[in-house]
C-alpha cells in the first residue's frame, strides 16, 4: 500500500479487493476501509509518482502542484511534513517539534528504529 511503484499500488489492489469479497459481511467494513486508503495512495502515486509527503524526509524537491496539494490535501495522520527540515548527514538531528513530526512520519512506516533514537 505504501509503495512509490504503481505496478505494486496496482497489485495492492486487486489483492484488497479479492479479499474484501471473499470475506463474509461482518468483517468486510473494516478491510473495505482498507482499500479506500489503497485507492488513495493509487491515487497519490497516479497523480505526483510518489508520496508528496514524503519528499521532506527523503530530501525530494516538491513541485508546485504538491506543495499545494501538502497545504491543502487530505491528512492520513500526517503533521505538515512540508516543515520538517533536512537532517544533514553530519548527523544534525532536529529536536522538539521538528522532531515530532519527523517520527510521527518515520515510525509508523518502519523507517526509523526507536530503541535507538534519543
């Protein structure tokens, strides 16, 4: 679901909605949510080719048409990542809010092991 690939957005899909129709009713609602948040990431990556919320944290220019879509678009639990700023590879890590935000966007997705982050 959250792959930059829309071959993989594509087969995310389709897996989703095969499972949502082999399920039976009681449990269908909750994994059809599921694949609405797949739609929308399809979307995302049919749209801009990647994630735009992401692009602070992986050191990717925004275009004009997502920073617009950053300022005004759907959250998915999301701060504005547009603020985070770059972490040098000096090693300057930010702190307080800045740091806030950056594991809000990091830790859910696997990308960043909290055990060693101080």
């Amino acid at each position: 679901m959250h792959a930059e690939v829309l071959a993989l957005q594509d087969e995310c899909i389709a897996s989703f909605s095969q499972w949502v129709a082999a399920l039976p009713a009681a449990c269908k609602p909750r994994l059809q949510g599921k694949l609405d948040v797949a739609f929308t990431h399809h979307g995302l990556i049919t749209r801009f080719g990647c994630v735009p919320y992401r692009n602070a944290v992986l050191h990717r220019t925004s275009s004009a048409e997502e920073n617009d879509f950053l300022r005004n678009g759907p959250r998915f639990g999301q701060q504005a990542v547009q603020a985070v700023p770059f972490i040098s590879h000096a090693g300057n890590a930010p702190s307080g809010s800045q740091r806030s935000v950056l594991l809000s966007c990091l830790a859910p997705c696997g990308l960043l092991d909290l055990t060693t982050t101080t």
